[in-house]
C-alpha cells in the first residue's frame, strides 16, 4: 500500500491509517462468539448465554479491544513499509470525516535519528596502565592476616593504641540531657581503623584500663542518627580492657590455611598476584572504556528521541524509587522526585546507546559465540567450582544477554583505541583501586 508520512519536527512523523468497519465488525463478532462459549452469567447455562444478552454485556470492551488490534497491525505494516524505525509508542487519535465505512486515525510518533559518528583518527583518549606490584601483594597479606588476627590481654599500665580492641563504658549527652543510642557499656572496637568517630578515637588513643575521661564531640551534618546530627555532645569514657592484637606470621601455615594448594608463601603470593591482575585488568577496561564513550559521544552528531529519553528517566526513577524502599523509606514508591534530576544522566545514556549500536551495526562489532564463551569462563575463573557459574550464565537468557552487551562495549573500546589517538598513562595500583596511603 502506498504510505504518506508528514514531517513534524526532527524526530517526529505522522501517519493517518484508515481501518475498513467491516473488517473491525468481522473481528468483534468472532471474539464475541469465542466469549459466549465460555461466559458464565446468572440464569443461564455455561455457553448457553444468547448472543444479544453477551453482545450487550460485554461488546463495548471487546470492540475498543480489536479497533486497538487493528489499529496496531495498520500501524506496523505502514511503519515498515515506509522503512521507518519507529522509537516509542505512537499517539493515535481518530479524526472526524472518515471516508464511507472507514475509521480513520492519525498516528503521530518519533523515529530514531541518523547517527553521524565524526573522523575517530581525531579523538584523543587517555589510556590508564597499572602493574601489580609487591607491595600491592604485601598489602593484600596484610589484610589477610588482619581478618585471622587474634587478641591478648596488655598488661596493666599500658596504653590504648592502634590496632589495639579496647571494651569501653560510654554515655554521652547533649545539653546535659541524654540522648537515643548515646549510652553502652563493655562496647568493643578497633582503635584507629575508622569504627568511631574521629574525636571518639582520639579521646580513647593513649587512655590505660580504668581510666576516664569527659570529651566533646561533634556530630557531622550527614549522620545517619538525624537526632543529632549537626549537634555536639559531651561523653564520658572508661576504658574497662585493651587488648593487643596477634597478626599471624607469614608463612607455610597462614597459606595452607588460606587454601592454597602447594602450601607455600610463594604459591600464597603467586595467588594474590593472579586475583589482583584479575581485579586490574577490569577496573583498567572499565575507566578505559568510560574514557572511550566519553570521546565517542564527542564525535556524534544525532537528534534524540524524547520518547527515549522519557523511559529512560522512568527507568532511572523507578530505580531511585526502589533504593529508598530498600533504604526503608516508607512509601517510597510515591516519593516526589522531580524528573529533571535524571534528564541529563537519561540523555547521556540514550545518546550513548544510539551512538554505540551505529558504530556496532556500521563495523559489524557485534558479539561473537567465541567470545561471550572466553568473557564467562574469566568471569567464572575465581569461583571455586568455574563450571556451576559457567552453567549459571549460559543457563538464563538474560543473563547471557548482559554478557553480550559487556563484550560488544569491549569491541567497541578496542575499535575507538585503535583509531583514536592514544595517549598512555601509567597510575599506580593505590590509585586505580582508590586506596589511600
């Protein structure tokens, strides 16, 4: 059939469809004989119900039911024909002065725009490197140690500090008054690994067994008590015991404990060093890969489709939404969330989506069996049974299509790399893994 479609604005199109009456008659008699077979209504037999009576009851809704189908099928045979790639549901509205034994209708819709992708030989992305080096390895033992640390009794006289698990009486009162959760007694925490409050841990640094003392305290603005954040309380401490902490020493025991297979410090350490270059390698392809996107949508030109977008911010709102729930807000689900707050990141993501899927269909970037097989089996090469998780991903549809979507982002990040200009810089394994100190 010959289409027309009207221009709008850039992204909008129209269509009128015409749908023959016979053809929607036709259809509401066949449902509602289907419907009469199986109806049940008071006075009458089931499927015994006369045709008038299921007519009357029910042929308002499966009327607007079909004039839906139909209009829908119109829709989608006109929409390919015309080859247009339609983004969105369309808006359809009957129009007035149909033609004899029609019902006509104007579909007004977006479709999505031409991506152009700008001359990549130009773009200039900053590719980060890092090694694992021994002190990351030290580092990491040093955890390790610290999670099958055990502690002593220090002996009388000597004083709280780091490192060190100290039991204290606290109560603290703010204006001489006390106040929800401010009070404990034997309370047992970790001297200078960021349990407390910076100035709890400083008053309590330094004290010995059965002292006191009377310290100011200032709650920060963002506490989670909303009580008394903002408010400064005045505590008093004892300290009841300060026990030393025992790390266990590195060596052929700590790595049969850590299961590792030969038992070995130096199989401990080769480990380590294997799961931290696992652990690099991604959080390098990540940043590289965010640095990719961000000079691929740098080089894009392209309309979007405001439809797009809206579901998009749905989406991004229906997410804030079940955050709070999972927060414990209640009715979270009919929090007022001004929807401009998630415009920006809505069309970033729809830009960025429109832009990756141009440059996979235009180069052929598309996942390949091989290596959605290769990405699972890294995935799965740090669980202690690989092939259950092997099984797990390749088991669910969903699942496997997350993995596509992750290895059609590293083709598309490999494809940029080698085209761009690449400028290279090495950062430390501290700074790529966001450690201080």
């Amino acid at each position: 059939m010959s289409v027309t479609v009207e221009t709008l604005e850039k992204l909008e199109r129209k269509i009128t469809l015409s749908v023959p009456l016979t053809v929607i008659q036709t259809e509401v008699d066949t449902r509602l004989k289907r419907l009469a077979r199986t109806v049940k209504m008071d006075g009458f037999r089931p499927g015994k119900v006369p045709m008038n009576v299921v007519a009357q009851r029910y042929g308002y809704s499966v009327q607007y039911e079909v004039l839906n189908d139909k209009v829908g099928e119109a829709f989608a045979v006109a929409a390919n024909e015309a080859k247009l790639r339609v983004a969105g549901q369309p808006r359809i509205t009957e129009k007035d002065g149909a033609p004899e034994g029609q019902v006509t209708f104007d579909a007004i819709f977006e479709v999505f725009p031409e991506v152009k992708i700008g001359d990549l030989s130009d773009a200039e992305v900053e590719k980060l490197s890092a090694d694992v080096t021994d002190s990351a390895i030290d580092k990491t033992i040093d955890i390790l140690r610290k999670q099958r640390r055990t502690f002593a009794q220090r002996a009388q006289g000597a004083a709280a500090e780091d490192g060190d698990r100290v039991s204290v009486d606290f109560e603290g009162k703010i204006d001489g008054e006390p106040f929800e959760g401010g009070k404990a007694e034997d309370f047992q925490f970790l001297v200078g690994e960021g349990q407390m409050l910076k100035e709890f841990e400083e008053a309590v640094r330094g004290m010995k067994t059965g002292e006191s003392k009377t310290f100011p305290l200032a709650f920060p603005a963002d506490y989670h008590g909303k009580d008394v954040a903002g408010k400064t309380a005045d505590f008093l401490v004892t300290v009841k015991k300060i026990e030393a902490a025992n790390l266990p020493e590195v060596n052929d025991a700590l790595a049969k404990s850590l299961g590792i297979a030969d038992g070995s410090v130096d199989g401990l350490r080769a480990d380590i060093k294997k799961n931290l270059e696992r652990e690099v390698k991604f959080r390098l392809l990540a940043r590289n890969k965010q640095a990719v996107m961000d000079a691929l949508v740098a080089k894009a030109e392209l309309d979007l489709p405001n439809s797009s977008v809206q579901a998009e911010i749905g989406r991004l709102l229906e997410g804030a939404r079940a955050d709070l729930k999972q927060r414990g807000l209640k009715d979270a689900d009919k929090a007022e969330i001004p929807e401009d707050v998630f415009r920006p990141q809505a069309e970033r993501r729809v830009r960025l989506g429109l832009v990756v899927a141009e440059l996979v269909r235009a180069n052929e970037l598309q996942a390949k069996p091989e290596q959605l097989k290769a990405h699972i089996d890294e995935l799965a090469a740090s669980y202690e049974k690989p092939e259950d998780v092997v099984r797990w991903y390749f088991g669910d549809r969903q699942r496997l299509a997350e993995v596509e979507a992750v290895v059609i982002e590293n083709n598309v990040t490999d494809f940029v790399l080698g085209k761009a200009k690449v400028v290279d810089k090495a950062v430390s394994f501290d700074e790529l893994m966001g450690q201080q100190g």
